[in-house]
C-alpha cells in the first residue's frame, strides 16, 4: 500500500514538475514577443515623432502613419500576392537547389581530407564575392530569366550551408566515431544514424542563414535584374518618385523576411525540440 502512495507521489510531483517547465517555457515565450514588440513600437514612435516634428523631412521620409495606410492598400492590390508568390517561388527553387548541391559536397568535404585541400582554396576565393558584384555577368551569360535569379541565388545561398554541412559533421566527437567502428557499424550507416543526427543543429542554422540570403537575393535580381516580382514593383515606384509607396514595399517585404526565419526557426525547433534556437 505505502508502495503504490509512494508512486502515485511521484507521478504528481513528475506532472507537477511538467507542468511547471511548461509554464516557464510560455513565460520566457510571452516576454519575448512582449519585448519584441515593445522594441517594435518604440521606433516606430520615434519615426513618427522625428517626422512630425520636422527632424526629418517628410519629403524623404513620410510619416509612419501614412506609409502604414499606403501598406494597407498595397495589400488590398489584386495582383500583389502572386507578385509576392513570383519572389517566394524564385527564393524557394533557388534554396533548394543550394541545399541539393550543398548537403552531399558538404558531407564529401568533411570525409575527405585530401578534397578538403584540393577544394579550400577555390571556395575561399568564390565564396566571399557577393551576388550583386556577379549580376553584369550573369546577365551576360543568361540574359535574364529565372536561369539568371537562380545563379545569384545560389552564389549566396549556397556557401553558408556548404560551410555548416561540412562544420558540424567533422565536428563530432572522435570517441562516438571510435566506438562505432569498434562495434563494426559500416560506413553508411555511421552516416545516418551518427554523423548527420550529430551535426543537424549545425546544418540547420545553416539552412535557415540560407533561406534569408536567398529570400533577400531574390529581391535584389528584381530591383536591380528587372524579373518580377517585389524588387521590380520597388523600382517602378522608385522610378516614379513615389517615396510612399517605396517604404510601404519596404516595410512589406521586411515583413515576408521575418516570417521566413521565424518559420525555419520554427522548423528547427519542431525537429529538435532539444535545441532553444535564438538563444
């Protein structure tokens, strides 16, 4: 009897222990977004106030109040969100194919000690050369076209999750490789079942990096490249000197950027529900 009151005490006190993790969980949740937002309202007051008052001239930058209600109207536009849906698409192919080029190589990096060293110094040299430098000859070679947004998508989606991938598999601890050879686990399945599970934190901070470069290179190939879509429609208001229009497009497209990382961040939380990501 006392056996049975003892464990049901300590079923209680093993909820009541969940519980109170759970409770401490939604609190630092809830003063996050709180803080988040408060830092939020804080500079959008002092846009307001700093034009209002005429520390900024309204000319160049309009009121916070008025560019909230051009970005109300912008949204009601019938054809915005498939404009939107044209950079989205782009970033996502362009993403996809950097994670399809930069898992493998990056897992054939890190086995391979002697293609680490015959490859090093050519990625040292490409990998730092950001997109926009690349966009007179990509427009050269490809003319335009969604060849052309996904070649400088790639050149700066590509390399952080090339680096991640290769980081975190070499970046497991010796011994577990050790044991698992000594217990006679074969090459591909010390792959699947130790090296990428290992190094998966790593590789998805970097799948996350690469989602806001190429979200933010796919806007840069519009405004710049002329392709449709959020960079294009930015550029004609900028063309025709409509300065309210620009910062509501602004405003919007920063908007669709925090949404990506917040949904990659939502991602690698959901896979690993052990890792606190934005710590």
């Amino acid at each position: 009897m006392s056996t049975l009151t003892s464990g049901a005490r300590g079923a209680v006190l093993t909820d009541s222990g969940r519980g109170l993790l759970s409770g401490l969980r939604f609190n630092a949740r809830l003063r996050t977004v709180l803080l988040s937002t408060g830092g939020i309202t804080a500079v959008g007051l002092l846009w307001e106030l700093s034009v209002r008052t005429g520390l900024l001239n309204s000319d160049v930058v309009p009121p916070l109040s008025a560019t909230l209600v051009d970005t109300a109207q912008l949204l009601a536009l019938p054809g915005f969100w498939a404009t939107v849906g044209q950079t989205l698409a782009s970033a996502g192919l362009g993403l996809l194919l950097a994670f399809a080029i930069a898992i493998p190589f990056g897992l054939a990096l890190a086995e391979s000690a002697w293609l680490r060293r015959l490859c090093t110094a050519s990625i040292d040299a490409i990998r730092p050369i950001p997109p926009i430098v690349l966009l007179p000859i990509a427009i050269l070679l490809l003319g335009g076209g969604l060849d052309f947004k996904l070649s400088l998508i790639l050149q700066g989606a590509l390399w952080p999750l090339l680096i991640q991938t290769s980081y975190g598999i070499r970046s497991i601890d010796p011994v577990i490789m050790d044991v698992s050879r000594s217990f006679r686990i074969d090459p591909l399945r010390r792959l699947f079942l130790l090296r990428i599970p290992a190094a998966a934190p790593v590789i998805l901070s970097g799948l996350r990096l690469a989602a806001s470069i190429a979200f933010g290179v796919s806007v840069m190939t519009e405004l710049v490249g002329g392709e449709r879509g959020l960079g294009s429609i930015l550029s004609v208001a900028q063309s025709g000197n409509n300065v309210l229009r620009v910062y509501s497009i602004t405003i919007v497209t920063g908007l669709v950027g925090l949404v990506i990382a917040a949904i990659f961040g939502r991602l690698h939380h959901g896979l690993l529900p052990w890792e606190r990501v934005g710590r």
